[in-house]
C-alpha cells in the first residue's frame, strides 16, 4: 500500500475543520464531518482536483507556499505545521524568513552561557549571540544589530567566512576549515538547497568568492560534528575551544553553537 502521510494528515485535519472558524456557514446537517474538499481548495485557492489527488497520495506537486496555505487555512498548531512539511519533504517558507525571531526565550537563555555561544537558522544567519561570542567573532558577530552587508539581514556565518576579509586573519588553517565549512553546509541544507532562500543565498556567494564556487561544486559532504576550533584573535592572541551543536527541540530549523574552553 503506498505510502501516504501527507494525504492522511490533510484529510484528517480537513474532517476537523468547523466551516464556521473559517468563516463559511454551517450550511445545517453534512454528510461528511469537517470542510469538503472544494470548501478547503476555494479557500487555498486550488482546484478541487488538485486537491484530492494529493489527498489521495497522486504524484501531484506541492510547493512550500501552497503547503503554508493550507497549514494557515487549517489553523495547524507549530507542531502540525512542522509535521506537514516534513513529511511533504519540504522547507516552511515561514522558518526562511531572515526577520524571523528565535523561538521565545532563546536569546536570554544564550545570554547566560558563559563560553561564546549563538544560534544559526537554517541559511547559517546568526539569529542571537552573546557577549563572548561577539568578543571573539571580529568582523562577523561584533557588529551588534547592524549586518556586515549594511542591509537588514542577519549576520551570516557564510558570508562572513568568504567575503570578509578578517575571517582570514581570525580563523586558523583557514582553507581547511573553509572546505569543512561549505561541506557542512552542504549536509545541512540537503534537498532544501534548490529553495528559497538557500538558493539565492548559494547562488550570491558563489558569485562573489571562486572559493565558494570551487568547494560548492565539489560536492563534498561531512557531519557537523564540532571538535577543536583555534583562532589568531587580534586582542586575546591564540585561542582554542571545543564547538558542540545542539538542534532545538521546538524549532528544528535553529542550532545552538557552543565553544567550550579546552
């Protein structure tokens, strides 16, 4: 029998739906609980039958804005909505936004490590650090709210690593951790690399640093699996820490990067 979650899940939740918290009338008795499939595709904006094949688990496309129509419709909790688009294998357009916040209570829980720690979203942005981490991150995360491209993105660990020219001078063996780095990257994006806005993020720096370009292509894959980390800071001299990566439990989308004195 094939193999059809997403459907299921979209049915299921679809019977739940009362016409009234949609703002449809209840229309009296139904003979099936819930919206009806063309209720729930009018208000998706999609034809009927889109819709029943993919609740029939047909090989029909479903991008990353049409699923984040239906999750909102169907007033999904954050749980739900992250169940959706992990089993449509897909990345939340709404998790992608660079002015997206971490989840509540992340950037004072990071304020209280000791050692340097900050939390990446899923395009390596710096969504919150703390004071050690801005003290050790010349050029990158001692630039307080304002971004090293002068825009209103986040700071970004990539960007930093190949277009700044500090990252050079801080960074010890800076090649080999470049080529890490990328490859990394690379596993932690995995099929969310073709979208939005990984794309265009892969796409700018590999437009801008032929290092990039060359390790991208490269196809090379690794682990982020932390270890020894050294750096030539301009004030503390060398330096060497520990890096461990935690993924947050409620927003699978964000890590936490800790260095811990060795």
């Amino acid at each position: 029998m094939q193999n059809n979650k997403l459907g299921e899940f979209i049915r299921a939740h679809r019977e739940r739906i009362k016409p009234v918290d949609v703002g449809l009338p209840d229309g009296g008795r139904r003979r099936t609980p819930g919206l009806r499939r063309e209720e729930l595709a009018q208000l998706c904006e999609v034809s009927p039958t889109w819709l029943t094949w993919l609740e029939q688990g047909r090989p029909v496309s479903a991008s990353g804005k049409m699923l984040g129509k239906l999750a909102n419709v169907m007033h999904l909790t954050v749980a739900e909505r992250a169940y959706l688009f992990g089993v449509a294998e897909k990345l939340d357009p709404e998790l992608a936004t660079n002015g997206m916040e971490p989840a509540e209570g992340l950037g004072t829980i990071v304020d209280t490590i000791k050692v340097p720690a900050y939390i990446l979203n899923r395009q390596w942005d710096a969504v919150a650090w703390n004071r050690a981490a801005s003290d050790l991150f010349v050029g990158w995360l001692n630039c307080g709210s304002s971004p090293l491209t002068g825009s209103t993105a986040r700071p970004n660990l990539l960007q930093f690593m190949f277009q700044e020219r500090t990252a050079r001078k801080l960074i010890v063996d800076w090649p080999y951790r470049a080529e890490r780095l990328v490859a990394e990257f690379r596993a932690d994006c995995g099929k969310y690399a073709d979208q939005e806005p990984l794309a265009g993020l892969i796409a700018a720096l590999a437009e801008t640093s032929n290092t990039f370009r060359q390790l991208w292509t490269s196809q090379h894959v690794v682990g982020r699996e932390g270890g020894k980390r050294s750096f030539s800071h301009p004030v503390q001299g060398m330096l060497t820490f520990d890096q461990t990566t935690f993924h947050l439990a409620k927003r699978h989308d964000l890590k936490l990067v800790m260095l811990l004195p060795t």
